[in-house]
C-alpha cells in the first residue's frame, strides 16, 4: 500500500511537470499554430535562472526558493517573449519554417547552456522543509513531490481562471477553434500570440525551477527531455485544451512511475507506444493541424 | 455617407489565384450606399472569393491583388481587422459560430472597445439569443446559429455587411424568419449579399451583381435580371418565373 502510494505522488508530481511545460505549448500551438521546439529552451533558462537565484538569493529558506522560481518564470518569459518577437512573428503561417527555426534555436540554446555552466548537472540548492519527507498512508513521501502537485494545481486554476473570465481568455478559447474567424470579427489574434507565448514561457520557466527541486539538479538537457513529453501529454490531451493537458499530464505521470516500477523500468517505453497509440486513432486530426 | 458617385464600396480589378489556378480574375464593381446589392453565380463562380478578398482573407497558399475602396478609402493594404474596424461587418458562409462558446460570449467576442455594442438591436431582432444567451452555440440549430452569426455582426456600427448564404441549409420556415431580418437590416445598413435562394433575392436585392467562373458577367438591377428568363438561364442555370423560389442548380 504504501508503495503505492508513493509512487501516485511521484507519479502526480512529474505530472505536474509535464503539465506545467505542456500547458504552454498547447496554448502556443492551439492559438498560434506554432509547434515550437524551442519551448524546451524557456525551461532550460528558467532552470538556470532559478539555480542561478538561489545561490544568490539564500534558496536554503522558503521565502529565497520562492524567489528564485519567480525569478525563473521571469526569465522563461523573457526568453519566450524575445523569442516570439525576433524569430517566430516573421514566420507566422510558415510552419516548415517555424520547425526548422526552432529545432535549430534548440540544439543552439543547450549548446550555449553548455558553453557558459559545462556539461554537467548542476546541484540545486534547496531548503530542508522541500528535501523533508512527509508519512502519508504509511508511505514516506517526498515533500518536494506536494510542491510540485501544488504549484501545477495553482498555475491549473489560474489559467483556467484567465482563459474562462477574461477577455484574452476569450480570444484564446476562440481562436483556438477558428483564428480567422476571430479576426473577421475585428480582433487582432497577433497582439494575443505575444501574451500566450508569455505564458508559456512563465509555466515552462517555472517548470525549470520545480524540475531542479524534483530531480535536485539542472542539466542543460532536462529541457530537451522534458520536451518529448510535454509534447506526448498535448497530443494526448487534445491541442488548446488545458483541462485535457492537465488530465493527460497527470495520467502520463502515473502511468510512467508504475509501469517503471511494476515492468522494469519500461515505462518511458510505454509511453511512447502510447503517443503511437493516441497518434494512430486520431491521426487524420493531429497530421491536419500540423500541415495546415 | 458614400463616395463621389454614390457607391460605397468600390472593387476595381480584383484578383484572387491559389495554386497556380485563379479563382477571380479582375473583378470589378460597386456597391450602392443604401439596399442590398446581391452577388450571384453558379457553384464555384467565385461569389465567396471576392467576399473573402475584400476583407483580405486570402485564399490557402494564394494571393490577392486589386483596389478595394470604401467610402473612397482604399483599404486592400490592411489586415482583415483593420478593415472590419473601418466598418466592414460580415456574416460567414455556414456561420462558423465558435460552438464551445457561450451564446453570450460569440457575442461579446464582437465588442468593440469604446463603442457601445447594439445589444438592443440584436435582441430585437433575435429575441431568441437573449434566452438562449447561456447556451453553447454549437447545440443550437442551424438557424439559431444564423441568428448568431448575424447578431456578432450587428453589435458594431458598420457602414456594410457582406452577408455570404445566409439561409443556406435552414429550413423554409427559418429562411423566411432570416430574410425578414435581413430586409429589416437592410433598412438601416447598406448589404452586399451573398445567395443562392432566389426566392430571398427577389425579396430583398435592389442591384445584382453576376460572376461566371470567376469573371464579372452581369451587372444591373434584380428586377432586370429575372425579368430575363434567357439571361437567368444563361449566368445562373436556372429558369425563372414571376414566383420561382428555388436556388440554381
């Protein structure tokens, strides 16, 4: 019992993970019609940002881990928004284009991570309350797992709240479905492709500084990696929609740590036979937004 | 208000070619300051085309060249919304009401910053959309839909409305309720229409407008047009009479 319970909390808490870059990706892609493959790169400079911050910032209290995730999504949202404004805004209805772009932005982001902290994994300081286990149904659980769990539920509610009470919010859920007709109705969609890939960035960013809490390091490939399945969990969990992102976040997470557990450690295997799975049914679907 | 000769839009050469084909070639006509001025032509003349192209939404992969002027303005070098904010309203073909949306928020997405939105005359024509305002617009009817699709064009103050099949695939009872509305519209805003129903043309066109395979055939007034049982048959395909209802084969 406790087994399992430990590994549902793990299992939420990289689905946490998975939620908090591929909710931004989903947005970018379901507005915007970019499949950015530089979105692994927000994370990366969010990553940084944060071990950066919290060797400045005392990140062996709280109050300084809070600030260096702040510090984080800042930074993954200035990288986004620098990103969209240099390199994306002139490719805009492109899409080879905008592949080729940010695949090579990709490779050339951890090359530069790489060149300017090493190759190696960079310990993340973190204060003792996060690294503290918690006994819950007998299991110990990790405490940085129910930060993980936490932060995604508030980031969930806050976008939910965004997408569902605001005008923005509107344009987004509507341009989502039929981008051209929003603009027939006199709206400039571009002005919100700024504000979405903002956001990406600030989740993807604070998804840097959680997965340093989560793994206790950052590497210059975690983004990359991460990436793969943040874009698994948006296929799966239908383009745009960020109640599905959540959903398929958060089943993907568990399904990966028992199958891991229960098969040998093929649960990455797994997972990608179900992405095969998921693109075989709706393959018709997912190839048409992609070639539109 | 309207240009020099009295014509309010005035389309002078517009062309429009998607993958290596040209979908209109040259286009060119006005629209009158006040009625409804009707664009006919059998299926696949170009009729949605030139409506797409004068609102600068290009077909796939393809291009658009021409001079749109409205009011004697030209705007063919602006944005799709920079035109509809110069007081273009338009009304889709098969209405693309976005479904997951509220009835209420497929309105309120029209709103204009700074312009009081004409919710008054949107539910006096369309008292339904007021009850219905909390409903997702894709489980409404064909016709509801319409009514949404007319009322988000409505809210704004415009100068045109650019209608495209309005009544295509209601009911007979519910094309009779849209084209009732729209000859009430048609009183305050001038219309260029886009239909197939000639039974709704002859209700409501005052000038028509003929493309045949992309090229502009005809221009006059409805009345000279289907008064010509040979030259109905000849642009449109179809014989008409003094009662005849049906849309062109």
């Amino acid at each position: 019992m406790s087994t399992l319970v430990l590994l549902t909390v793990t299992g939420l808490g990289l689905g946490a993970l998975y939620f908090l870059v591929a909710s931004g990706l989903s947005l970018v892609f379901g507005l915007a019609d970019v499949l950015n493959f530089a979105h692994g790169l927000f994370l990366s400079v969010g990553a940084y940002a944060a071990w950066w911050a919290t060797g400045r910032s005392g990140g062996t209290t709280v109050s300084g881990l809070a600030v260096a995730l702040a510090f984080g999504a800042a930074a993954g949202t200035a990288a986004a928004v620098a990103v969209e404004r240099i390199m994306i805004r002139p490719l805009y209805g492109r899409p080879a284009h905008q592949i080729l772009a940010t695949v090579g932005l990709s490779l050339a982001g951890v090359a530069a991570v790489q060149a300017a902290w090493g190759t190696d994994a960079r310990s993340f300081r973190q204060p003792a309350s996060t690294r503290n286990v918690w006994h819950i149904a007998g299991a110990a659980v990790p405490a940085n797992r129910l930060v993980l769990i936490a932060c995604a539920g508030i980031v969930l509610a806050a976008l939910a709240a965004l997408l569902r009470y605001s005008r923005f919010g509107l344009v987004v859920r509507a341009g989502v479905h039929d981008r051209e007709m929003v603009t027939a109705l006199g709206i400039d969609v571009r002005t919100s492709f700024t504000l979405v890939f903002a956001l990406a960035g600030a989740a993807a960013g604070l998804a840097g500084g959680l997965g340093g809490i989560y793994f206790g390091a950052v590497s210059p490939d975690q983004g990359s990696a991460l990436l793969i399945f943040a874009i698994i969990v948006v296929v799966v969990g239908g383009l745009g929609s960020i109640t599905g992102t959540a959903v398929a976040a958060a089943a993907i997470g568990l399904f990966q740590q028992y199958v891991n557990y229960y098969a040998l450690g093929l649960g990455d295997v797994c997972v990608i036979a179900v992405l095969a799975a998921v693109l075989l049914a709706r393959r018709e679907r997912v190839a048409g937004r992609v070639l539109a | 208000m309207s240009g020099p000769t009295g014509q309010l839009l005035c389309v002078a050469g517009l062309t429009a070619r998607a993958a290596d084909r040209t979908l209109i070639d040259a286009v060119t006509f006005d629209v009158a300051a006040a009625g409804t001025t009707v664009l006919l032509g059998r299926n696949g003349a170009g009729k949605t085309t030139t409506m797409r192209a004068i609102l600068g939404l290009a077909p796939t992969a393809g291009a658009v060249t021409g001079a749109v002027t409205l009011d004697g303005e030209p705007i063919h070098h602006l944005p799709t919304h920079a035109r509809i904010r110069r007081g273009l309203g338009y009304v889709p073909e098969d209405r693309r009401v976005f479904p997951a949306l509220t009835v209420a928020e497929n309105l309120r997405l029209a709103e204009q910053s700074g312009i009081r939105p004409r919710y008054d005359l949107v539910y006096d024509l369309f008292p339904e959309l007021s009850a219905r305002a909390g409903q997702r617009a894709g489980t409404l009817s064909g016709g509801q839909q319409q009514m949404v699709a007319i009322g988000r064009a409505l809210l704004r103050d415009n100068r045109l409305l650019l209608i495209d099949e309005p009544t295509k695939g209601l009911a007979p009872r519910v094309v009779t309720q849209v084209a009732a509305a729209l000859e009430r519209i048609a009183t305050s805003v001038p219309i260029l229409l886009v239909e197939q129903n000639l039974a709704v043309v002859r209700r409501l066109a005052g000038d028509v407008i003929v493309l045949t395979d992309g090229h502009l055939a005809y221009t006059g007034t409805t009345t000279q047009l289907l008064q010509e049982p040979g030259l109905t048959r000849s642009l449109l395909g179809v014989a008409t009479s003094a009662t005849a209802t049906g849309a062109p084969s």
